[in-house]
C-alpha cells in the first residue's frame, strides 16, 4: 500500500472515532463550503457535445507542470486552467456524484466507495433526457453494454456513477447508454455521438492504480500511464470535426489523499474547447457543481440539478 493511501487511512479511522479534524464531521464524506466566489463576467455558448474525463487522487501541483503529463498540460497551456478548482470529499464517489448530482452527503446512506443504493434524486441523466438530449457513459473496463454490477478487471462501480441511478436502474433503455469505453472511437468515427458524454478511464489509466503489469510504482509512473491515455483517446476527439463549438473537461475527482483543503483537496481542472479563450487562467475558486452547470447550460439544459444551481458560473473561460 502507498505511504498517501496509508496516511489517510489513519487520519479517516482517526475522523471516523471521534469527528475531529478539518473536514466533515464523523461519518460524513462531504460537505458545502462556504467560501465566497470571485464575481466573474463571460457567457457559457451554446456547444454541440460536451465531455468531461476524469482522472484519480492526485493534486493541482503534482499534475500543472508535470513532466509526466506533457499532454494534459498542452491542453492546459492551449485552452482554460481553473487554478482554484477543489474537490468537495475524499474519498471518490461523493465528488462524482457532485459532478452529476450536484449533492453529496445529502444522499441517504452515503458514507463512502462502497455504497450500493439507488440514487433517486435529480441527476445530470433526468435534467438531459427531460431537455431531449442524449447521453452517455463511456466506461473503461466495462464487461458490457449496459452492465450494471459491481467490480470487475480494470472496471470500478463507484467511477461510473450514473449506473447508480434510479433513471438508469429501472430503464434497461438507458442502462444501455453505460458503455465500454473503447465504444468513443467508434462512435466519433461513425459521427453518433451523443451531446453528453461522462468518460471514465479503467483504474489502470486514469491514475489511480499503476499501470498494467506493474505492482509498484510511483506517482510519475501512474500520471505518464494516464497522459498517455489521454492523448491516445481523447486526442482524436480534440482534433476531429466533432470538436467543433464542442466542450471538454478533464478534471480530477479528488486531490492526493492527504490533501484536505476544502476536504477535497486543490485539483487540475481544464476546460478545453474550439470557444475557450486560448491561455486563459482563472482565479475563481470552482468546485465540481460548477463543472456539472457548465455542461448543462452549455447544452441549453435549464434543470440544474442539486448545488449546480447555485454554483459559481464558469462563463469566464469563453470568448
């Protein structure tokens, strides 16, 4: 086990015994921050798809600048930095569900990755299917169409958060939306695309674990095995025509495990897209439910589910 994942164990059973440290209180796995935003001026557009990629535990500074993820920093360097971007928990699924229920603790028996209810609540798949728009989850690691179960290979559950959904659990013709993740290139190559789409590499390529073949390794090793991803599937995306007036996030889901700023931790955040000021770094301070209100607004979604109605615009980046 890593000396950060070993460190957070203990500081959690600490938090767990008796509610004290900087984060939630015991047994609580998120919470809403008070802190105030920058007021910021900027419309969202209107774009033609919007995706959004998410990559494990690691902070702001271990991932800007890093020599191991030249890909993911030309992205950054070309398009939209948030530099105060924070994640709203550790561990994982609370900030997923942020970022597609815009709400985190208030979900009835949350208290961690291994929750296996049903989420009833408004979510990102309602607020599209009610503005007749399509939608999907690209899964890497996914043993099939529409699969619903629980671990399995390179595939985790508590990543896909849509397959937690009620509108998805009782819909076998949305469950079908949840896909393998090598199903993106064949779908931008035959122009079906949907106008979402939630793209989550397996634990061996988004960071979170070493690579394949590897027991150990370092923080260098997992953040290359993920750049490289990235640039090998979502670099074909960023080029083709279908990017066009289109919206990508590759955002973080948590920071380092000892990284409590915000409970969450600061994360890279970078908004890339055809519309988005080239260079631009943002000062606002941004969590995930201003990501999720982007993504819907920028689709003309008026339902903003959870906290993503409130939350900080990020119309700034845009031209």
């Amino acid at each position: 086990m890593k000396l950060r994942q070993a460190i957070f164990i203990c500081w959690f059973a600490a938090v767990l015994q008796c509610g004290c440290g900087g984060g939630p209180q015991a047994g609580s796995t998120s919470t809403t921050t008070t802190t105030p935003t920058t007021t910021t001026t900027g419309t969202v557009p209107r774009f033609t798809h919007v995706f959004i990629v998410l990559e494990e535990n690691h902070s702001y500074g271990e991932v800007i600048g890093s020599p191991s993820m030249p890909y993911l920093n030309s992205l950054a360097s070309a398009n939209g930095l948030a530099t105060q971007y924070f994640a709203d928990a550790h561990p994982s699924l609370p900030n997923y569900f942020e970022l597609t229920v815009g709400e985190g603790t208030s979900i009835t028996g949350l208290q961690g990755d291994s929750y296996s209810g049903v989420v009833s609540q408004d979510n990102v798949v309602r607020a599209l299917t009610g503005a007749g728009k399509t939608w999907k989850s690209y899964a890497g690691g996914l043993p099939s169409v529409g699969y619903l179960g629980g671990d399995t290979g390179g595939y985790l559950r508590h990543h896909d958060p849509c397959v937690y959904f009620s509108d998805v659990q009782s819909s076998p013709s949305q469950a079908s939306n949840v896909v393998p993740v090598t199903q993106l290139a064949t779908d931008l190559a035959a122009g079906t695309l949907p106008d979402y789409s939630f793209i989550v590499p397996d634990k061996y390529d988004d960071a979170h674990d070493c690579p394949v073949g590897m027991s150990n390794c370092t923080d260098a090793q997992e953040l290359a095995a993920a750049d490289q991803w990235l640039s090998a599937n979502i670099g074909p995306l960023v080029t083709s025509s279908a990017f066009q007036n289109s919206l990508l996030i590759v955002v973080f889901d948590e920071g380092d495990l000892t990284d409590l700023q915000h409970f969450g931790g600061q994360v890279a955040a970078i908004i890339v897209s055809p519309l988005a000021k080239p260079g631009y770094k943002s000062t606002t301070f941004y969590e995930h439910a201003s990501s999720l209100r982007l993504m819907l607004e920028g689709l003309g979604v008026t339902d903003l589910p959870g906290a993503a109605a409130t939350a900080a615009d990020m119309g700034e980046f845009f031209k």
